[in-house]
C-alpha cells in the first residue's frame, strides 16, 4: 500500500500489534 512506502519498520510493528489486540477484543466481545 501507499502507506507501507512512508511507515517505518517500527512504526509497522506497532501498528500491527494494536490491530492484533484490537481484533482480539472484537473476538472476545463478539464471543461474549
């Protein structure tokens, strides 16, 4: 994407994580 050429190696790892977290507690409530 676009935004893949402008973010940082680091900045790409946090963003991953907050989606990863963030989908998690979508599936927790989803679940609940």
């Amino acid at each position: 994407t676009k935004q893949g050429m402008w973010l940082t190696a680091e900045q790409q790892a946090r963003i991953s994580e907050w989606l990863a977290q963030h989908a998690g507690k979508s599936e927790l409530s989803l679940a609940s």
